[in-house]
C-alpha cells in the first residue's frame, strides 16, 4: 500500500500491475489480466523458475518474471525482441531434448509445450535433436508414463508433494540426464501409490502423465488450444483476484 | 509418505551409518556416501531401507543419489578408478595412461569388467593440476601418474588388493609451494588471532586516542564482536572465491539478519578447473582455515560451522578432523571459547560427492541440507536465509585464511598490501606448460607476464586465469595485472604454450560445463550439451560459419536467462578463444555456410561393414558442387 492507500503498482510494459505483498511479477500479472508467456509456472504452486520461458527485464537485469517479487515502481520489460528470441530458443531447446512427435501424441491440442510454441511462433526445432532413449512406462493398469515428452518441469513433483500428500514423482540424474523417476523400488508406476484422481495426473502440461483409454475422446482440432492461442486463455485459469484492498 | 520397511541385505551394517549421523535427513549426502562404501554403490534395496530409516520419500534418496558423479545406483566395480579429465591432464597424457591401464586390465572405458572388479572412466579437474596426470580410485587421490604407475595400479586392482594396503608413495601428494608471502608465511599459533579479536574491544579506547585523528568523535568505540567486523571492513578484503564480494559486508548483512542461529560455512568445493590452493591451504595452515571460521562466528555471532570439502579431497578428511577434535580440546571450539561466556561455537566436516554446482553457494548449503545441489533463488541470500533458512555466512578458504590475518595483524594493515580495490594477497595455482608448477602466492596487482617469469614458462601462448569461467588471454595481454579491477582470479593460472591447440582447450572446458551443468534451467541443461555438440562437431571438420553463429546466439541466452553462474559462465572460453585465436577454429571450419551434424553416409557404414560391402552404390552419391566438396573433405 501507498500512503494514500492506493494499491501498490509496478510497470509491464508501460502498463500499470496492480500486486498484493508477496505476489511475484508473474503473479500480480496474471491475475491482472496479462499474459507473460510460461511452462513451469502454474497458479497453484509456489513458482520455482526452471524453465525460463518468462525471463524479462527490470533495470537493464533480465530474470525469471514467475520467481521476482513484485516491487512498487519497478518498470519490467516483457515483450522485446531479444526476449522473445530467448523464448522461442528456450522452447526449441525443450523440442529437442525429448522426443515430441506432436501428430500422434495424445495431448496435441491440449499441450501446453505446443500451444506456447506455436503462440511465439517457433515453426521448426532449429537445434539438432538429441533423441534420447527414453522406455515408457505402461506398467499402471489406468495411467501410462511416456518420459519422451517430459519438460522436467516439476508441476507433478509439486503436485504429488504438496497437494495429493504422496511423493510419487521426483527428478534424479543432472545435467541433460535429469529425469523423472517415481516412488517404488522396481522404478514403476503400479507400485506406487498414485491415484488417477491425483493432482499429479493432472497437472503435467505436456504428454507424459495419461490417462488410458480416453486419449483421444475429444478428436485432434476441437481441443483447447485448437480454439483459441495459450495467450488469450492463460488468463482464464489464473486466480483472478481483485486489486489488494487498501490495509486500514 | 513414508514407505513400509523392506528387507535388505545389508541392515545392520546401514543402520551403524545410520546412527553415526544421528539419523538426521540433513545429512543425507553423508549417509549416502558411507553406504555406498559398504558395497561400492547403493543398491535400490539400500535405497528403500535408507529412505524407511530417514522417514523420507524414496524417489527423494534416489533423486539425490542420482545428482552426484561419485553416488553410483547401478554396480560400478569394486575399484573404480576415475581420471582427471581437465586439459592440464590431458596435455600431460592423461588419456594415453586411461587406455593403457584399459589395455592391461581388458575393459572398456565407462563399463564395468565382467567379474565386476574394476572400472576406469573420466571425471571433473581433481584439483592436483600442480602434479597431473591424477586419478582417483574409489575416491583416494593419485597423483603424477605415468606408465609405471598406472602398471603399478593395474597389478594391484588385478591382485585385488585392499585399498588401504596400497603402497602409501602412491598417495602422496605434493604441496609443491612455490612463493610465499603474508599468508603462506605467517606463524600463527592456534587461538592468537581470536585472542587478538577478543582483546580488540579492550585496546580499542588506547587506539582512540593515538594519532589517529581521522577517528576522532567516534562515541561509543565497537567491543570485541563488532570491533572485530570493524577490522574486517576496514581490509577492504573481497571474497577469493571468485566473485569477490566485501566479506566485511556479508559478515555485517548475516550478523544484522534476524534468525535464531546462525551459520559460518566454509566452501572448500574448489572444483574450478585448474584450481588446487584450497588443498594446499587445507593440508598445511588447517589451523589457519578453522581460526578464520571461528573469528567469522565471534564477529557475527555464529554458533554452528560447517566446512564442505569436494569428495575429490576426501584424504584431507580425517586430517582436517583431527585438527578440529584438537582444537576443541585446546577450547578453540566448543562452548565458552577461551573463556568468553557465549562464545559457543562447533565445526563439523561435509564430504562432497562429485559436483561442480556444488560450489555455488546456495547449491552448496542445499547439498549441506542433504538436498540435490541446486542453486536456490535468490533474493533472499545465505546471509539472510541460508542453511535451514538461518542467516549464514558462507566464504572460501582463502578468505577465512586471510580473515583471521587480519583479526591478527588489523585491517590497516592488510589494506596495505596489494592494491586499494583489491587488498591484500591472492594464492595462484599455476600448471600446465611451465617449468615450476604449484602455488605462488602474489600481492593483487601483479602481472601476468611476473608469473609467467617466476613459474619458468617459455613460448607461452595463452593462459586461462580463473579457469574454464573465468577469463582466456593471449601473448598481447601478458601486462594485464592479476586484481579484481583487471583480470579477477579465483586462482586457477593454467599455461599454454605455443605448441598447444587452443580450439581443443575450449572443446575440453565446453566438456566440462555439460557434465557439470546441474539441469535445473532449461538454458544451461540443453545449452551446455548443444555447446558440447558444435564443439565436437567443429573437432570432427563438420563445423561451418553456422555453428560459429549458433556459439554466440546460445551464449546470449545462457547470459540473459540461465539461474546461476555456472550458466552464465559456460560460454567463456568458447568466445574468448573465437576472439583471439580464432585461426584454431578456422581452419577446421568447412566454407559452407552450413552443415548437418548427422553424417548420412557415415551412419552407413555400420551397415556397410555388416553387408561386407564398399563399392560406390553402397555409398550415398553425392550430386551437386559443394556437397563433393564435403564428401572430399580431409582429402589432399
Ligand atoms: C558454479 C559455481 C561454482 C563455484 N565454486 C566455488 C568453489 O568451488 N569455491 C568457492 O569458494 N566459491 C565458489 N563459487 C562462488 C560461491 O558461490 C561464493 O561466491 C563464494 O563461496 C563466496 O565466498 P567468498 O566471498 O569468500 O569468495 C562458485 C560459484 C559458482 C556459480
Ligand atoms: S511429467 Fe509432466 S508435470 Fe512432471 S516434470 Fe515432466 S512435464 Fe512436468
Ligand atoms: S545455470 Fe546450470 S548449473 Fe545453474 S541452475 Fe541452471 S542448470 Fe543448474
């Protein structure tokens, strides 16, 4: 709050963000009505900044805009040309480390990796593809694990951790070796607990975590981003809370 | 969740690890490293049982399990011998001894012989640049190695003799000091710079009143603690870890922090490549390290201390902790030291376990929590929330080294030496092409071309200061001064002569990055391997102008978006090479303006060698100008 009680503000892009104590830019942003173009980033958990989709720049200083907190007056610059270069590589980069052959994949249309890309307008790969042996896991009678799509993004792990209370998933290995791993001994999903009604099934933004049997219930063409860009629906699952009321 | 107990072979012997560490989560990286020793690495079954007894998740243990070079969770031989893979050992022929000892012992490099005894395989600079080729075997150091030795190694692996009952000159490892100055020359018996510290505030008032004007109208004069911090700040001294921040400062921000305990930790990861001051410093002036950390809790206030050493050290270990046990013994350590009530203060010794990261700091105290070391967000920092999100100080060696001189002897004093934005002295590890590799200690202001002089370098081409992230200079440079405001040092000062190929120094360093890149950020995980990609497909003359582009558009985006330094860093050597000898790149560079990376006629030839086959149509044809050009190339 100012002194005159107004609700504090920052700059995106010229335009005046509302934020409440303790929001990050990306947050306040959102919930503001604007779109800062993301993958790791999701409402409901506390942001962590791997992917690096939504880096922008406040004073000269470019960093991750999900993990920044929000400061009264502070001008943060999102859509320039070199930021949104960064992006499309960023997503290139994230094309070419899995293997992602959209036309058969269950999520196409639904995927958030495709949609953010298209969106940036990233038309090709550009980068020489690593095609790394990633074996699924179709051990679960209801759920199959396809790491070959994973972002590493980590919304699972937090899910898993922090909302369904279990730990099914976790990231081992480092470098372009870090993977996903689950909670059982013999390294399967059925030996785990997880549940198709946990969080951690449904938050993965990409083609790993799926459902069997209804894969393609909804055809390719009539799913969510086949409608409408990510950039103008992001808004619509982000809470939209009102402007922080003036403190008494 | 925590899992239900499982059976495991291996329980009683697990639960002693277990216990020894208090059966705290924390300590995990610790935990994990003393089983592993019990059967040379750590089976799932030791996994489930260690997550059972640490009430933790399982894919928690095997996901830090998995973050370390040195934590194996498939079988990994009962010797494994690993060889120092920086270029300083490869230019010492590291890699003609790795295929020797391969040879004589009938494995291949990276897999595990048959009868599960022995593996040889590369890692990380083990920090003996001073006396390369190293290796290390199941984690002991092994330094100066040559054909006899290695012959020496392989006779005793195939004997299946214990480790510890191999021949100790093996081990031995070299200071190998050159030049000294304050610090490497100072005779401070233990506890004589925390007396100095805590008779400060009593002499302050005399101080006061000499001639030194410039005090004058002070008020109330800072005791003991602050006056101590006082000093500190008035050396000017900048941290030696690299990034050269005021320790004054730090130490001011953490002991002004709120928090109910707090933190001294020592970063002793000193995994730069080329690097190995840490080492020497850790095995002759241990006493001078501990003094330091110890003066860092009196001026802050700290009770607890850590100091992680990198796993590649692990033979300082038992020393290091020795002297720790001798210093609580003599009331260095412990509650009310030298009779101060208050003065509580403890250090416990951390083992690394192969992990680069692990030397940023915040990565560091997430290792020290038992964490995969990945690099926190920051704000907030260590000094405000650091290991268990209390205020905490973290500082390298050196700095605590030259801490507690300057507890000692008085900051003006230290802001003597050297030059005014960079006081004091720096320990310089020098190798490579040289006649007296080793340590060379240097008032901050010298000149490259000194140290070149002193260390007997000849036809010197390049020298890579502060390792593969700091800085690469060529012969025009050589009067550039070794100080924050020019060329800024960690201390690694690795030599090239002219006889080198600076392209491959690069393609080595680009090697290193990937291996070490932590994987959090996307920026730094794929960009660290496509890195290493262009640079071997330049080494295997596929390379053209595009891959050169594809270098510094990369190295925009790791500047502006990795998380940490590492990322921010790992372009360095690849455009300070392309800057000043970009003729080693040249004349590897294909004149296209672009090629594939995948060889389409070269991925045939595997069928080709099945089939018997070699004549023309089992080759792809190549039709226009250019692309023979390609087919053509490596040919006269
Ligand atoms: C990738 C990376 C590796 C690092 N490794 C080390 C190291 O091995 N030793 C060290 O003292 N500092 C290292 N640092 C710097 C530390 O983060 C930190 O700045 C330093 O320990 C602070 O101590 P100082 O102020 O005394 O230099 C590293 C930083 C990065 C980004
Ligand atoms: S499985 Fe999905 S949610 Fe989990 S890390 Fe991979 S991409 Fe993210
Ligand atoms: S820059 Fe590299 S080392 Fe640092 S956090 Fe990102 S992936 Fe990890």
């Amino acid at each position: 709050m100012t002194a005159n009680g107004a609700a504090d503000v920052f700059l995106l892009d010229g335009e005046p963000i509302p934020f409440a104590p303790g929001q990050t830019v990306m947050q306040a942003a959102l919930a503001a009505g604007h779109y800062i173009p993301h993958l790791c980033f999701h409402h409901d958990f506390k942001p962590h900044g791997s992917c690096k989709v939504c880096t922008v720049r406040v004073d000269g200083a470019t960093t991750a805009s999900c993990t920044l907190p929000a400061q009264a007056g502070m001008s943060v610059e999102c859509k320039a040309d070199d930021l949104e270069e960064n992006r499309r590589t960023l997503v290139q980069m994230l094309f070419v480390e899995g293997n992602h052959f959209c036309p058969s994949c269950e999520k196409s249309g639904n995927c958030l990796l495709q949609a953010v890309a298209y969106d940036l307008g990233v038309l090709d790969a550009d980068l020489d593809y690593f095609f790394p042996s990633r074996p699924l896991d179709a051990s679960h009678p209801d759920l199959l694990l396809d790491f070959n799509r994973c972002i590493l993004c980590e919304l699972c792990v937090r899910a898993s951790a922090e909302v369904d209370g279990k730990h099914v998933f976790a990231l081992s290995g480092r470098g372009i070796g870090k993977h996903l791993i689950v909670n059982a001994e013999s390294g399967r999903l059925v030996d785990t607990t997880v549940a198709v009604t946990d969080k951690a099934v449904d938050v993965c933004p990409v083609g790993v975590i799926i459902r069997k049997r209804v894969g393609f219930a909804v055809p390719i063409g009539r799913r969510r981003f086949d409608a409408r860009p990510v950039s103008a629906q992001a808004l619509e699952d982000a809470p939209r809370r009102a402007p922080p009321e003036a403190a008494p | 969740m925590v899992d239900a107990a499982p059976p495991s072979p291996n329980v009683a012997r697990l639960d002693a690890v277990v216990a020894a560490h208090g059966a705290r989560a924390t300590e995990l990286v610790q935990i994990l490293r003393d089983a592993q020793a019990l059967d040379g690495w750590l089976p799932p079954a030791t996994i489930t049982y260690l997550a059972h007894r640490l009430r933790l998740p399982r894919a928690r243990v095997e996901g830090v399990a998995g973050f370390y070079a040195f934590l194996h969770l498939t079988p990994a031989g009962r010797y494994r011998v690993l060889f120092s893979d920086n270029v300083t050992d490869r230019m010492a022929g590291s890699l003609d001894l790795l295929d020797r000892l391969c040879t004589s012992l009938w494995i291949e490099r990276g897999k595990v012989s048959e009868d599960g005894l022995v593996s040889v395989d590369t890692t990380s600079c083990t920090g003996m640049g001073d006396q390369a080729p190293a290796i290390l075997v199941n984690g002991r150091a092994i330094p100066r190695m040559t054909p006899e030795r290695v012959d020496a190694v392989a006779e005793l692996i195939r004997a299946q003799v214990d480790l510890c009952e191999w021949p100790a000159d093996l081990f031995a490892v070299a200071d190998n000091v050159h030049r000294r100055d304050v610090l490497l020359d100072a005779i401070v018996a233990p506890g004589d710079a925390l007396r100095a510290a805590i008779a400060r505030g009593a002499r302050e008032p005399e101080r006061a009143g000499s001639a030194r004007s410039w005090r004058e109208g002070v008020p109330a004069l800072p005791q003991g603690p602050a006056a101590t911090l006082e000093e500190i700040k008035r050396s000017n001294l900048r941290g030696r870890g690299g990034a050269g921040f005021t320790t004054g400062l730090k130490w001011e921000a953490c002991r002004t922090a709120p928090g109910t305990t707090r933190y001294v930790v020592c970063n002793a990861d000193e995994g730069e490549p080329g690097t190995f001051k840490d080492r020497v410093l850790l095995a002759r002036h241990a006493d001078l390290v501990l003094e330091g950390m110890t003066v860092c809790a009196y001026a802050i206030g700290a009770t607890q201390g850590f100091v992680y050493l990198r796993g590649e050290y692990e033979y300082l270990a038992a020393p290091l902790r020795a002297t720790i046990a001798r210093r609580r013994a003599a009331n260095l350590l412990g509650t009310s030291i030298l009779g101060q009530r208050g003065f509580d203060f403890d250090v416990v010794l951390h083992l690394g376990a192969g992990a680069y990261v692990c030397g940023e700091e915040s990565a560091l105290i997430e290792s020290l929590e038992g964490k995969r070391g990945v690099p926190r967000n920051r704000p907030p920092y260590p000094v405000t929330h650091g290991y268990l999100q209390q205020p905490t100080v973290v500082n390298n060696v050196e700095t605590f080294c030259a801490a507690a001189l300057i507890a000692l002897n008085g900051g003006d004093w230290y802001r003597g030496l050297g030059t005014p934005r960079s006081t004091g002295t720096k320990l310089l590890c020098v190798s490579g092409d040289c006649a007296r590799p080793g340590i060379y200690e240097y008032p901050f202001g010298t000149t490259v071309r000194q140290v070149l002089a002193d260390c007997g370098a000849e036809r010197t081409q390049a020298v890579q200061v502060s390792g593969p992230s700091g800085t690469c200079i060529g012969a025009a440079e050589f009067g550039r001064k070794l100080a924050f405001e020019d060329l800024p040092t960690a201390g690694a000062f690795m030599v090239f002569d002219d006889t080198r190929d600076m392209f491959e120094v690069a393609r080595n360093f680009a090697h290193f990055f990937a291996h070490e890149s932590c994987g959090f950020c996307t920026p730094c995980r794929v960009g660290t391997t496509l890195l290493r990609n262009v640079m071997d497909k330049i080494h295997g003359m596929r390379g053209s102008q595009h891959d050169v582009d594809r270098i510094r558009r990369l190295n925009r985006l790791l500047q502006a978006s990795s998380h940490c330094g590492l990322g921010h860093t790992a372009c360095n050597p690849l455009l300070d090479t392309l800057k000043r000898f970009r003729p080693a790149y040249e004349r590897r560079l294909q004149s296209l303006d672009f090629e594939p990376a995948f060889d389409l006629d070269g991925a045939l030839a595997r069928a080709r060698a099945m089939t018997g086959r070699d004549d023309a149509s089992a080759h792809l044809a190549e039709v226009d100008e250019d692309a023979s050009a390609v087919a053509g190339r490596g040919q006269p």
